[in-house]
C-alpha cells in the first residue's frame, strides 16, 4: 500500500497538538434526509430485517422526548436526527422548534426557534407538520405559515425567506404548509402555491430566486412534496396542488403539463414517478390516476391518461407507496391498507389490520411497516397475493393526539415519532 509521508506526519503532528476538530457527521449516501427518503420513494433498501415480530414488538433501543407537538415525519443525516415540533418538553414556551437528537441514542443536541405555534382548526390539526430536508451542512425547513428557513447543522439561521409576503403565495385550504423542500444541484425548489408563483427554484445558498412557475388559477399548495422526473432527456419535477398535478422543466420552471382535478378538500399525497409515469393520488372522493409523460419533437410533454381518477384508491394523507408493481396505501383514512396493480389500478385486496383510523406507512424488505393513528405499528407483507399481518405493537408515547407522522426505516432500524416522543427499534434478526 503506497502512503503519502508528508501527509501521514502532517497528520500525526495535527493530533500531537490537538489542531484536529471532528465536525458533525452531515448528509452522505445512504441517509433519510427528507419526506420519504432520498428519491421519494418511501421504500428503504435494507435487507435481513425480521420476518415477524414477536408479541411485545421488536427491540426498542432508545426512547427520546423533546420533538415537540406535531406530525412531522424525520429527516436523519449523518449522525443526527431532525424534526419540527411545537412546545417540545425541552423548551419553556409554545412556540415551534426545530430539533436535532443524536441518532445513537437519542440525546437532544440543540433546538431552533422558528415561530409561533399553529394554532388554527381543531385541536387535532394543529402543530407543525412539514419533514425538514437535510443537504450537507444545511438543514431546510418550512413553517405552517409559509416560512422557510434554511439553518446549518449547529441550529443557526443562514436565511429565511416569507413564501405568502415575498411570492404572494397561497394555500388552497387553511391547514397550513406541509412541503417537504427539494434540493437538487444547486436549487432548492418549493411551492408557495397560487396563479402567481405556484412553483419556484431558490439559490440553496442563498435563498435568491432563480426562476418561477405560474400555473393558471391554481388553487392554491397542497400538503405533498416535489419529485423528480427525467422524460426523453428532460428533468421534470413533479408537483400536486390543490388543482392536481403539474409538470414542470427544471431547467427554467415552465410549466410542461398540467391535469385538473375537481376542487376538493385537500390535496395531500405525494405524488409517485417511475420512469416516464405520474401515480397522482388523493382523499376526500377524489382517488388515483396514472399519468403518462409523453415527449413531444418541439421539446414539449404532453400527458396522457393511463386510466383516469380512480375512487377505490383514494388516501387522505398517510400517502401510497409503491413495491415492484404494487400500490400500497390506506383507503382514505379508514385503516384498511390496499393493493392495488399500478398499470391497471385492479385492486388485488383490501384490508383491516390491528390498528384503527388512518394509516401510513413505509416499505423495507418485503414487507410493509403500517403506522395506525391510535399508535399501532404493525409488519405487513408487501405481496399482491393476501393481507399477513406478522405482529404489531403499540409505540410509545401514543394515545394522546392521533398518530400522523410517517415512520422512518433505515439501517436496520425504524424510527417513529409519536409527538414529543421519538423511538428506535431494531429490526434486524438475530445472528
């Protein structure tokens, strides 16, 4: 093995007086570091986990508190977990914070204030709700009023920028922003909603803008996060807003496609690619479409419907994930888990498991990790053949407001926020 010498005795003099500082671990391959998972597609690629779960549930390793009140899901990068949370345990007041815990065992490391609390409707919607988004050194995160604020990995503000005063942007209902911001490259891109500005493209570092989407008599941003998809040749990032889903071309935010929908409740899902396909779900009657992006001579896309809205595979808001060519989701918020063939929308099942009400959940595997709202966590087959329930339990911490926020798998371990309570469980098998 070749060694440089003069680095190699740099380096044991840098020791010798203590001029090497360890940093923080930031994000790098095979982090979480926002609203499903690196591409957005909620399924993580762990492998050897437990085939079945014995009756207490697999082994709890930590239990933290200090997340606050909230739905938030979480973002974990490098050596740190991070979350958005009202009035945390940890704190003196009500307001909102953004939090970070060390992802070995728990420990709160710092927290940021980024507001006040959301307090609008019933005492079941309030409190935050958007995932922060981890890139590098810099954490990103958006507040239910419209705030998005971008902070280094030590909690301290870098620049926050208003999306309702400085784009006029607008929600299509009163439930406050959810968007998980994506960065891509240099960009970072978000959706203030509304005829305006409906999309836009920041400078990551600095928070200028670099373009803008107007979408004409948009109703306004949804609760979903942006995706990203490369048809013939051209990014396309992906977007559902209270009017439907839209196509816009990364390179300059033109609008490429849009689908309208009925207006309707809210539109909450994460929208689902696959190569050149748009799997566009959401609640409240509305349903599930596939869309297909088709590449025009002129640089153009135009969209075609593969089949149209579908009410069977209609979710509110614990999302849909698709495993091989397999949809998976909750039947609006009634708790009973579907599967449905994603090419046709044929529904091969449907049903109730041991959890009640609304249902999210993650896929790792083979199998199906299902978060219920009155905090049941059960292990699902992910297979088109029949609904296996092989365990369940109930998290810690549950009980008290109904339990939203979307599970988390990675490294072997699954993480679940239940309000101000954080827990981790190993999922490995024994060896």
């Amino acid at each position: 093995m070749r060694v440089n010498v003069s680095r190699y005795f740099s380096f044991l003099f840098a020791i010798a007086v203590g001029s090497i500082t360890f940093a923080p671990a930031m994000s790098q391959a095979g982090d979480w570091p926002t609203f499903r998972g690196p591409e957005r597609t909620n399924v993580a690629p762990d492998s050897g986990l437990l085939k079945a779960w014995p009756e207490e549930g697999p082994k709890l390793l930590w239990k933290a508190e200090g997340a606050g009140r909230g739905y938030s899901s979480l973002a974990i990068a490098g050596d740190r977990i991070y979350t958005l949370g009202d009035a945390p345990s940890t704190a003196s007041d009500q307001d909102e914070y953004l939090v970070c815990f060390n992802k070995a065992d728990g420990k709160q490391i710092w927290k940021t204030k980024t507001g006040a609390p959301w307090t609008d409707g019933k005492p079941t919607w309030q409190s935050s709700r958007s995932t922060p988004t981890v890139d590098g050194d810099r954490v990103y995160v958006l507040t239910p009023f419209g705030v998005l604020l971008c902070c280094d990995i030590d909690g301290k503000e870098i620049w926050k920028k208003d999306l309702k005063k400085e784009f006029e942007g607008e929600k299509a209902e009163g439930w406050g922003y959810s968007e998980s911001v994506l960065i891509d490259g240099n960009r970072l891109i978000c959706t203030p909603g509304g005829p305006k500005n409906t999309m836009v493209a920041l400078n990551k570092k600095t928070g200028e803008t670099i373009w803008t989407t107007s979408r004409k008599d948009d109703r306004g941003a949804g609760h979903s996060s942006i995706v990203i998809s490369n048809v013939g040749g051209t990014k396309v990032y992906v977007q559902s807003t209270g009017s439907g889903p839209m196509g816009v071309r990364a390179d300059d935010g033109k609008l490429l496609w849009n689908y309208d929908i009925d207006k309707t409740t809210a539109v909450i899902p994460t929208p689902i690619v696959r190569e050149n396909l748009v799997f566009f779900v959401a609640g409240y009657g509305r349903g599930g479409a596939l869309l297909k992006q088709v590449p025009k001579d002129s640089g153009e896309i135009a969209i075609e419907e593969v089949y149209p809205l579908q009410k069977d595979l209609g979710n509110k808001h614990g999302g849909v994930t698709l495993v091989g060519d397999y949809l998976f989701g909750d039947s609006e918020d009634r708790g009973i888990i579907y599967c449905a063939d994603l090419m046709t929308g044929e529904v091969k099942w449907k049903s109730r498991g041991s959890g009640k009400e609304s249902a999210s959940l993650v896929a790792a595997d083979g199998h199906l990790y299902v978060h219920y709202a009155d905090g049941t966590m059960t292990l699902v087959d992910a297979s088109p053949e029949k609904f296996n329930e092989a365990g369940h339990f109930t998290v810690p911490g549950s009980g008290d407001r109904p339990s939203w926020a979307h599970p988390v798998i990675l490294d072997g371990k699954l993480y679940v926020r239940e309000g101000d309570v954080i827990s981790c469980f190993d999922l490995r098998e024994a060896k």
